[in-house]
C-alpha cells in the first residue's frame, strides 16, 4: 500500500469516528427539587439535531412515563429561551450551528478521503474544534443549582476526532511530497 492510500484508509476511519461522535448525544442535562404537574423531569439527552427527554410520573400524577423527542427546527425553537451563562447567546441558535459545522466537517473529510490534500484535514479539524466549543456553550446555559449536566460520548468522540484530524492534516503534509 502507498502512502495515499494509507491516508485515505486513516481519513475513513476518521470520518466514522466522526460519525459516531455525531450520533451520540453530547450532553446530559438533570433538573434537581423541581416536581410539575406531568411529574418529574428525569435526564434530557442533547445532540446537535434532537433532543429527548423524561418525566417521570409521581404518585399525585400517576400514569406512563412521558417521553418526548424533538428534532431540528421544533428543537431548536424549543430551546432559543436558553440563554448561555457568559456570552448571553440562545442555544438553539448555537445547536443550528453545531449541526452546520458538522454537516461541513463531514464533507470537508470526505473531500480529504478522496483528494488527501492537508487543508482538508486541518479544516475538518477547525471545525470540530468549532464543534466542541458550540457544545461548551451548550453545556453553559445549565449553570443554575439546581440543573446537573455532564458530557456524554458525543463530546469526547468529537475532542478526539480533532486529534485524529490534525495527526491526518501532519501525515498528509509530511507526505504530499510523496502522494
């Protein structure tokens, strides 16, 4: 095998590190001593394009478990009230854009599958970094004590797929003299 074809198998199984990232959710957020007249609201799970959440009936609402799932625009809206702690900016309007970076770290790596080129590398990796700070900001709007939220997969497959991109941009530049 050569030394292209090496990057391109490298840069596939970036991609679908990347995918992976994409498809989990990236952050778990918990409302703690807050019951509703539907119960109580359990974990809600974020990725970029939906959001799931729970309430769990108490006894004063007996009944099933209530599981909601929203995507794209209807989450979006959802959640354009939630404002981050430091910059004041809605996170529907920053998951919108996560959800547009990832949509162009994946051309961008598949474009870096097929023509190995290091720029394509470094800018999947420019947009993953973007990714990972749209999720920070996320994460951010839940400050409040009585809010718990911790980072799930989705967030570290994405902080690693930044180090997968930026070793595929160095190994595709050491070697572009060769390609």
């Amino acid at each position: 095998m050569n030394k292209k074809t090496i990057l391109q198998v490298y840069s596939a199984f970036t991609l679908i590190f990347f995918l992976c990232s994409i498809i989990s959710p990236f952050l778990q957020v918990s409302l703690f001593g807050i019951v509703t007249f539907t119960g109580v609201p359990g974990p809600e799970k974020f990725w970029s394009f939906k959001v799931t959440t729970i309430f769990f009936r108490t006894p004063d609402s007996p009944g099933p478990t209530i599981i909601g799932e929203y995507w794209f625009a209807d989450y979006w809206r959802q959640y354009a009230s939630y404002r981050t702690a430091e910059l004041g900016l809605g996170i529907g309007s920053i998951l919108a854009l996560m959800f547009g970076a990832q949509v162009l770290t994946v051309l961008s790596a598949a474009l870096a599958i097929s023509k190995v080129k290091p720029y394509l590398f470094l800018s999947s990796a420019t947009f993953s970094v973007c990714i990972i700070v749209f999720m920070w900001l996320t994460s951010r709007a839940f400050t409040q004590s009585y809010y718990r939220y911790s980072f799930q997969t989705g967030f570290w497959l994405a902080a690693a797929s930044v180090a997968l991109f930026l070793a595929g941009s160095i190994l595709s530049w050491k070697g572009q003299a060769n390609v």
